[in-house]
C-alpha cells in the first residue's frame, strides 16, 4: 500500500465531492452489472457505494469481478454525487458514490460460518465462536464505540471534579466479600493463593487513609457466580471513593455525573436529584429493591377484605400473621383463558397460586371463589383501592409478607410486559436507600453482611434487633435493573469490630482477614464513601441491548465458558507440580 486511507467510509460528505480518495474495508456486498460492478465498502464508520466501470479503469473493473464478501480491499477513486432517484436515504453517505480508479485486494475471505446481515437470528453460541466476525456487525461496532465514549466521559468528568484515577492490584488477597472469588496459585509461595477482586473495596478504603481524598477507577472484577443476562464472571466497574462525605454528597456527585454522561455520549436529558425511596418503601410498593417506575401498577395490601372471610387458604394465611397483596390491573379486559394462564405463569414464578377477581360492566366480581364474595364486593375495594371500576381485574397472592410480595413484584413486570404499559423511550433513575444491614442464613445459622462488612449502620442501631438493623447504604436503579450501589463506611475501629463480631468473625480471623484495614483504621482514617457502577450494565441501559454480551468485546456464555479463545482448558498435571498441587478425582455429577 503506496497510498494510504484519506477518511473512513461512513465520513463522505460534500466536502469530498469530485475528489480523489481512498478507502479501505471490507465487502459487504458485491452486485455485478456485466459493464457495472457496485460494491458496498464497510468499515467501522459506515458504508460507501463504490462503482467500478472499465471506463473509469479498465484494471480495477476486471478485478473487481472476483471480489466476494468479507474481502478486505484498498480502493481509490472520485467522489460524485448520485442521481436524485438513485439516493439510498438509508445510509448516511446515500447521495454519494466512489468511481474507482485503482483497486488492491488486501486479503480473500473464505465463506463464512454465518451472514452479518442475518447474525440475530444465528444461535449466540456460534457468534462468540467467531466473535471477531460478530463484531463487524454495524451494531456491534456501535456498541464498543458507545462503550468507549462512556469511559472517555467518565474519565473526563472525574478529572474535573478533582478525582484522581489510581489503578489498584489485580492479583490480592482472598476476602469474604459475600461472593465466590476466582483463586490464582502462587509459584513463588507454594500452597498460597492469590485472588481476584470482586471489587477494590478494601484497596479504594486504604487509599482514603492514605490522604488520596477523591478516588476513581474503571476497574476489572471478578466473581465466580452463577451466570445470568446481566452478569459476567469478570466485569468493568466504575469505582469512587471520596473522603469526609455523607450520602448526600456522594449522591449529588453521583447524579451530576450521570446527568452529564447522557448527555454527552446519548443527548438525553436526565432530571436531578432522583427520585429516593428507602428500601422498605420500594418492597411495600414494588416487591423490589430494584423497582422499575416507568409504569405504575404498585402493590396493594388486601389483607383487610379477608380478615372475616370464609375461603380457608386466605384464613388460614392471614391467622399466621401473613398477608393477601395484589395488584389492580385497569388496561386490559381478560378473558377467562388469559385469566387462567395467568395462574399457571405465576406458579411459573415460584406461587403456590394466583387468585383473580374480574369485576364485570355491572360491577359485580367474577372469580373462582364467586360464591365467597358479596354482589358489592367493588365497594369493600375501594374503601383500599378508590380508583377500582367495572371492568378492572385483582390479581391476589396470599403468604408471608416477604415472599408474597416478592412474587407480585415480579407478576407485576410480566404483566406490564405483557400489557406493553412499559414505556421503552424512559430513563427512569432512583435512589434505594437504607437498606437491612444483615441477613440471616438459616443453612449456616449465622448473619452475612448484605452488602460488605465495611458499611455504617444508621445511627441507633444498638437499640434495634439485628433483623432490624438499617445501613447506610443506596443503590442507584434504572428502569428496574440496580446500576450500582455504594455506602458510607465505617471508619472507627470498635465500630468495625462490633460488625465483624457479628457475622462471626472472631478476633483471630478478623486479623487474618481484615488486619491491614483494622490497623488503618487506628492510624488517623477519615470518615469516607463512595459508590460503584457496572459499567457493562450501563451500556446495556443505554443500548437498550437484551444481554450485557452484546457490549462487551469478547464475553463468556452463560455457562462462563469462552467459545472463541476455548476457556477454561485443561492443565497437564505436571504443570500443576510447579505450583506444589495435583487434582483430585473429578466430582460425580
């Protein structure tokens, strides 16, 4: 190559008119005209409409026959403009065509394991076999643009606010963090261990001893779970941490930055502050620590309609201290089938039951257990719900508080799904707020932190049982999913220990597990917090993509496995002697 590109091919525009350029790509499509020969050229800018014609070469025209697609070329020629009927107003060079002049064939492409046009309906599994080829999708290639003018923002908003970005280590110690770490052998020190940071925790609260002040860093993680479509075994966050805040502070920075990020990299205008809702008035509403408020449909306490009946369930639920919440759907008019397979998706979500009530044009309810309800029974409703009306439907799940409400909260989103009472062109951001500190584990009989072991309780805490205890925590939550979360922590030694004391850590293991910090902490740390963001998750949301796979380069399956690259793979077990280490027999599955 002699000549090199002069611009990318999704760049032309009157500027470049009847002049000499040259472009590089590959063939998307080839159309051969006999004395014509269109191809539309590809690169990760867009798409160019290159004309070959022997009277614009004789040479190029020739080889231009032999191209086929994925071809990577180098082609030169004029820009002109197309005829008015001939503009393709699909595509942002449209009214403009290259004459080639010269044409390079760089390298031939042999067929390929599935088309780039048609690859959303390929199996997943075979894209990120070939994810290479996956990523030359438009689509795709706007994603990981996207991704990188989030990172750009995000890094330029920081150094503005006086962040600084310090990487910390990758290789670290093994923590209980409330997650399963990924554990790397040392050489070096036999039978020792590194681990892989689900998080920066521990290093973003040293560096706040250290005097840092303002930290930031887009940081990998790791955590060995069970996958999902919003999660990975290594993922990118957005780590801050910032010392002598409260959660006001470290909140107000949060929304600022996301304000500005939209903006910058989508045009979409975000409203602040948020709205807030502490975690118990999520659940009463929502059934969700993560509640999506772009629809309304809130959970509502039927409890008091039941307290005399004679249906034995409810009785029976109602008598142990449980409760009857539904949800009262106005959109739609079901029929008796809809009805009943609603029943059947809700023992689908884990209920052992859905009951229903349809009220019909004259008010009176139809439902299973008719017999059981008054021919007024719309008017006991709206002592509860006042805007309940002829023909609205009650969907009712019985059952202790947590558990019924957990499931109506996710009856709620398929309805609305269902209902398409989602609206999709929303960014609807809030903040959870004080959440439980602890959580009991009835398998190990002990208290785990909810989030980590480093964050603050509210103040008289002392006084309350540990169930009842309270953080301060938040979490931000876009349109039902959790983008992140953060805290202020503890910084005051006794403070800590208590905490430790209580998820049953003895003094020995704290010192194991947590004696660098245990000792910063004595050292002059100042009061801190800060927050963390999924950055994989973020682009999803901004994407509006259905899997965090789609926004990240080269991403495991679901079953954490790495098609392409074949990860994880087998180790001879002689390698594993340098290490100090053999395997076991393989586990029965």
């Amino acid at each position: 190559m002699k000549q090199q590109r002069t611009t990318y091919c999704g760049l032309i525009n009157d500027n470049h008119v009847n002049k000499e350029i040259c472009l590089v790509g590959w063939v998307q499509r080839r159309r051969d005209h006999g004395g014509l020969i269109f191809v539309d050229l590809r690169d990760r800018e867009g798409i160019m409409q290159v004309v070959f014609n022997s009277d614009f070469d004789k040479k190029a025209h020739e080889t231009a026959h032999s191209l086929r697609s994925e071809y990577v070329i180098f082609v030169c020629g004029k820009v002109v403009r197309r005829e008015e009927s001939l503009i393709n107003k699909d595509i942002a060079t449209g009214e403009y065509e290259l004459q080639a002049t010269s044409l390079t064939i760089l390298n031939k492409a042999k067929g390929l394991p599935f088309s780039l046009e048609d690859s959303d309906a390929v199996d997943e599994e075979l894209r990120l076999t070939y994810r290479y080829l996956d990523l030359r999708r438009p689509k795709m290639q706007q994603n990981l643009k996207l991704r990188s003018d989030v990172m750009f923002a995000t890094r330029e908003f920081f150094k503005e606010h006086g962040f600084w970005d310090i990487e910390t280590p990758v290789l670290t110690k093994n923590t209980p963090e409330g997650a399963r770490e990924f554990l790397v052998p040392s050489r070096m020190h036999e039978h020792n261990f590194y681990a892989l940071p689900q998080s920066p925790q521990m290093y973003k609260q040293l560096l706040m001893a250290s005097g840092c002040d303002k930290y930031l860093q887009i940081a990998r993680c790791f955590r060995d779970e069970d996958l999902r479509a919003d999660r990975q075994p290594e993922f990118t966050q957005i780590d801050v941490e910032m010392s002598f805040v409260d959660e006001e502070t470290v909140m107000s920075t949060a929304e600022k930055y996301l304000k500005q990020l939209f903006k910058k990299v989508a045009d979409i205008d975000v409203t602040i502050p948020f709205e807030r809702l502490t975690y118990d008035q999520a659940f009463v509403d929502y059934g969700s620590d993560k509640p999506d408020l772009r629809f309304d449909l809130k959970i509502q306490d039927f409890s008091s309609l039941f307290q005399n009946t004679e249906l034995k369930f409810l009785k029976t639920v109602i008598e142990k201290g449980g409760k009857v919440g539904g949800l009262h759907v106005t959109q739609k008019q079901f029929t008796r089938s809809e009805l009943e397979g609603w029943v059947n998706k809700s023992m689908k979500m884990g209920a052992k039951g859905l009951l229903w009530i349809r009220f019909n044009d004259d008010g009176k309810p139809e439902s299973p257990v008719s017999k059981f309800l008054s021919e007024d029974f719309l008017q006991y409703v709206q002592a509860t719900c006042p805007q309940a009306k002829a023909g609205d439907t009650l969907f009712l799940i019985a059952g202790q508080y947590k558990d019924a409400w957990t499931l109506l909260g996710r009856l709620r989103l398929a309805i609305a799904h269902e209902l398409g009472i989602i609206p999709q062109d929303q960014m609807r951001f809030c903040w959870v707020t004080e959440f439980p500190l602890f959580d009991y584990d009835p398998e190990t009989k002990q208290w785990a932190s909810v989030t980590h072991p480093f964050t603050q309780p509210q103040e008289g805490w002392e006084d309350k049982k540990t169930e009842d205890v309270r953080s301060r925590s938040y979490d931000i939550v876009l349109n039902g999913y959790e983008l992140g979360g953060g805290s202020i922590r503890i910084h005051d030694i006794e403070l800590q220990k208590q905490m430790f004391t209580i998820l049953g850590l003895n003094q020995d293991k704290q010192q194991e597990k947590f004696g660098c910090l245990l000792e910063a902490l004595e050292l002059g740390c100042p009061p801190h917090g800060g927050f963390a963001m999924g950055l994989d998750r973020l682009i999803m949301l901004l994407t509006q993509s259905k899997s965090i796979r789609d926004v990240i380069a080269f991403p495991k399956t679901q079953r954490g496995h790495d098609a392409m690259m074949q990860a994880p793979s087998e180790v001879h077990e002689q390698d594993l002697a340098i290490f100090g280490l053999k395997f076991l027999p393989k586990r029965q599955k």
